[in-house]
C-alpha cells in the first residue's frame, strides 16, 4: 500500500453565494476571525501528516498563491517594528510546508478540479480536502483528514470518504451515499447520487469535504464524462471507483462548518472566536445585545 503524503485542495470554483466579496476575493481567503478558511484547511493536513500541499487555483485567485509565499516588504517592516510575534506568524506561513499551485482554467467541476492536479500527484494516492470546508477537529484524537487516513491504511489502501448524518428533509443538497455497515461508523459504499430529487435519497449519510483515493482514482477521472449541469463530477467517479475498487465512507468525528456558505460562514466565525479567550466575553457580550435588540 502506497503511503498518502500529497493532499490536493481545489479552491477554484467562482464562489458566486459569496458576490460580490468575491469578485477579487477568493473565498477560500474569507477569514474566520483573523485567518483564511484555506489555511486552517492547510494546518489540518500538515497536523494529519500530509508532506506537500497540491492547490488548484483559478483565475483571479492570485492572492491564494501569494498568501502561501513569502512577503518580503511585510516581513521586513514588521521586524523594523519589532513587531517579533506578529512576524512569527506570518513567517510560519510560508514555511508551513511545500505549497504547489496548478490552474483550473475554467471552473468546470470538482472532478475535472481533482483531474488538473494528477501531474502534481505524480499519480500517487492523495487526500482531497475542500478549501471552503471546515472540521473542527479540537476534541478529538486526529484531524478529519488524518482520521481518513488512518482508515485508508487499516483497509490496506482502498478509497475512504468522509460522511455525515444529514437531518431529514436536506439530503437534496448534498452528495449521499447507500451501502453496508463495515464497522463502527464506517460503511461500505454501494451507490452515490449527487444531489438526489426531494424523496429519492438512498440515506441521509452525505458526503463531506474530505476524501482519501487511492491510484486509482487516476484514469477513472481522466475517463468520467461531464454529467450533473455539465461539470465533471467527483461524486460520479467515486461511484466508478466504488464499484469496481470498493470504497469505504466513516463518519468522521469533530464539529463540520461549511464556509462556502453565507450562514454556514458565520457560524463558523463565531464558533472559532468563542473557543479563544481574548474574543469569548467580548463577543458573548454583543451577542447578547443583538439578540436582546433582535427578539423584541
Ligand atoms: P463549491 O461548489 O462549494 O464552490 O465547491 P463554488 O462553485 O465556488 O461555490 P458557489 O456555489 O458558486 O458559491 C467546493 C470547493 O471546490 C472548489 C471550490 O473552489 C470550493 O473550494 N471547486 C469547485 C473548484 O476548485 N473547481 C470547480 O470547478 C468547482
């Protein structure tokens, strides 16, 4: 079994439900208090284990790039200033690890995102983290994605997703899956639907933001047709990967928050300031007041 050292994180989709932020934005860069979702997306790779960070990037997403390299003239001032701590945190961003880039010309899928970073993979299996997805993984004993990982490993290298127990009634949203108990909180995956019609979901676990694939995903993907609103899907070459390599889901633990989303972001926001001590009083203290202004 060949170890999982490279993630690819595509972060070159239009992110129009965040317009206009993101005409010159991207919204990976958006932050959550004080640092952009992409880079938490990144620390939790580097803490799983991941050697080297593919990033698929696209048009107007130059400051990806430049948020990862290093900036001089900053860097420079600051330690004029002798702002000491504030340099450490930005120095440690571009040392943080091995950061490549590849383009997605045309935002034609999260497939076709995976598809552009083969090169960069070398053909290797790689762990795919979205770059708007978020796991709060805190409380628990590994990363999301090292979680994924680990059980790549134990089932000797096969394809591993991540899922989630969506509520009753929201499965059409997401991606979602039917299959087979294969231990605690893992299944075996059977079938996948994209987004599937009110009523027609096969279960309510959804697919979410983390997949471990092995080699194999590869040629599946080079060979999937666009499908859903013309775009390569991801989810259709999972399908093919699950049937003809098997494919595991495991419901991963720790705390999801999607950022690509307007609520989804705030929730996230507030849910990171409220874990640090310098933000908590301050920030339960407005809260109060808005619900107090909001209830009326
Ligand atoms: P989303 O579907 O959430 O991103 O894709 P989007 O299309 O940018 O968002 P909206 O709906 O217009 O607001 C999940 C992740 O996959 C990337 C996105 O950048 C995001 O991080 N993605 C999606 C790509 O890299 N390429 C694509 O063609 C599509």
């Amino acid at each position: 079994m060949v170890k999982v050292r490279k993630a690819v994180i595509p972060a070159a989709g239009l992110g129009t439900r965040f317009l206009p932020a993101t005409k010159s934005i991207p919204k990976e860069m958006l932050p959550i208090v004080d640092v952009p979702t992409l880079q938490l997306v990144v620390e939790e790779a580097l803490a799983s284990g991941i050697e080297e960070i593919i990033l698929v990037t696209g048009r107007g997403k130059s400051a990806i790039e430049d948020h990862f390299d290093i900036s001089y003239e900053l860097e420079h001032t600051l330690r004029e200033r002798g702002k000491k701590e504030m340099l450490a945190s930005i120095e440690r961003i571009s040392q943080m690890v091995r950061v490549i880039s590849v383009r997605q010309k045309e935002p034609l899928g999260l497939g076709h995102a995976v598809l552009v970073a083969r090169q960069a993979a070398n053909d290797e299996p790689v762990a795919v983290m979205l770059g708007d997805d978020l796991y709060d993984c805190d409380r628990c004993a590994r990363p999301a994605i090292g979680q994924l990982i680990d059980a790549y490993e134990k089932r000797g290298g096969a394809g591993v997703i991540a899922l989630l127990e969506v509520p009753a009634g929201q499965e059409h949203l997401y991606g979602v899956v039917a299959g087979d108990s294969a231990g605690p909180g893992m299944m075996r995956v059977t079938d996948m639907v994209e987004k599937p019609a009110p009523g027609t979901a096969p279960s309510r676990m959804s697919i979410m933001g983390r997949y471990v694939l092995p080699s194999e995903i590869w040629p599946i993907l080079a060979q999937t047709k666009p499908g859903k609103n013309g775009e390569i899907q991801l989810t259709d070459a999972l399908k093919t990967l699950a049937t003809k390599h098997g494919c595991y889901g495991l419901a991963v633990e720790g705390v999801r928050h999607d950022a690509g989303d307007r609520l989804g972001y705030l929730r996230a926001n507030l849910a990171y300031a409220l874990k640090r001590d310098d933000l908590k009083p301050g920030l339960i203290a407005i809260m109060k007041q808005l619900l107090e202004e909001h209830s009326a």
